[in-house]
C-alpha cells in the first residue's frame, strides 16, 4: 500500500516562504513509471492541480502560480517538495500530494497540510 505523507503547513504573512513535503512509501512498482504532484483545496472551492512531476524530472505548474513555486524531488526518490515563495492570501488552501503510474490517473493521495497566508 502506498503512503503519502505532508507535512510544513502552517500559517505566514504575505511574501513569505514554505516548503511542503510529501515522505512516500510502499511503491510496488518502478520508479521510472512514477509520476507525482501537489494539489490544493480551498474552502468552498473545486481541488485544483498545483504542480506535477514526471518520472523524467519534467514539471509542469498551475499559472497562478510559476515562477513562485517549485516541485521536486530527493535523490533518493522517497520525499517530494513543494517550495512556495512570494506566498499570496489567494495560497491559502489545504495543499496534498499525490501519486500515479505515469499511465494512470492519480490515485494515491496524502492527508493533506494546510497553508494559510494572511495579508
């Protein structure tokens, strides 16, 4: 079984940083076919796709948010980032993680960790 687990929310003003990670474990399959992202959930408001990356280390981001957040991942393949810089009150939401085979639909997600940005 795959787990997902966020952590680094917490709560900061405007224009500041945070770094989110995402410690995962219990792929039975190889990373090479592993895709992952982060998505975000704001109140009263539709999940929406934040930033993904391929299993060749391609990303790919929301326009809300490019140039201010970057995704990656450790070496070791077993924590994925998000860096969120230049924050926005508009950044406030529960941010999650999530997994797939490149091939396939997401279909592993973490708890969530919330974020919130205050003007």
């Amino acid at each position: 079984q795959v787990h997902l687990v966020e952590s680094g929310g917490d709560s900061v003003q405007a224009g500041g940083s945070l770094r989110l990670s995402c410690a995962f474990s219990g792929y039975t399959y190889s990373y090479s076919t592993q895709c992952m992202g982060w998505f975000r959930q704001a109140p009263g408001k539709e999940r929406e796709g934040v930033a993904h990356i391929l299993s060749d280390g391609t990303t790919n981001y929301a326009d809300s948010v490019k140039g201010r957040f970057t995704i990656s991942k450790d070496n070791a393949k077993t924590t994925l980032y998000l860096q969120m810089n230049s924050l926005k009150p508009e950044d406030t939401a529960m941010y999650y993680c999530a997994a797939r085979r490149c091939d396939a639909r997401y279909n592993y997600w973490g708890q969530g960790t919330q974020v919130t940005v205050s003007s």
